[in-house]
C-alpha cells in the first residue's frame, strides 16, 4: 500500500482528523493513537475528512465501529465521517456499517450536524 499521511485539526469542540492515502493495517496503529488521545483528553466530537482517502481496509472501518460506540458513550459524543468516494462509499454500505456509522457529503455538512444536535 501507498501509506497514509493523517492530519489532526481543532476547531473549537470539534476535533477533524484528515486522511490522504491509504488506511490499512500499517497506517491504522497511528489513527488508534490518536483516537486513543483524544478520549483521554474527553475529545469526543469528531469529524473523519476521507475526501482524500484512497482506500479503507474492512479491518480498520470495524475498528472505527468500535471507536464509535466508545465516544457515543459520552454526553454529545459521535464520530461521523465525510467525503467519502463512491468506492469507499460502497464498502461502507456493503458491510452494512452505514446503518451505524453516520455519512456526510463534506465536512462542514458533519460540522453542521454537530452544532444542531447542541
């Protein structure tokens, strides 16, 4: 695989995670750091930016499941993804995890959900 470059941005209670590659087992241990940091430092607004994601291995999407109930379990907690690709998409929707994850067009269309739901 390509790699994975991950860039963490905060924007007021929101925290935005971009991805530019590939995120697959090499890459995946880097994100769980971070996730990892985050619900030590009660962060649990977070927006995941794949507008520039190439390719997700199911491995890492379950991964992302379990995150995702992990900050949900917190007062205004969720994790909500943006951009995907058709591709990517379509993995997400085939494995039937769309039913948990929630799926933006963009990011400030998750930014906006997140300052309705306040």
């Amino acid at each position: 695989m390509m790699g994975c470059r991950i860039q963490h941005d905060v924007e007021g209670e929101l925290d935005i995670i971009r991805f530019d590659g590939a995120l697959d087992t090499q890459s995946f241990p880097r994100l769980e750091n971070i996730f990892k940091h985050l619900l030590e430092g009660q962060r649990h607004r977070i927006i995941l930016d794949f507008s520039t994601l190439d390719y997700i291995n199911s491995a890492s999407l379950g991964a992302l499941i379990g995150f995702t109930r992990k900050v949900r379990e917190k007062e205004g907690g969720d994790l909500k993804l943006a951009g995907l690709s058709a591709k990517i998409a379509g993995i997400v929707n085939l494995l039937g995890f769309d039913k948990i994850l929630k799926l933006y067009a963009s990011v400030d269309d998750a930014m906006e959900d997140f300052t309705q739901a306040v």
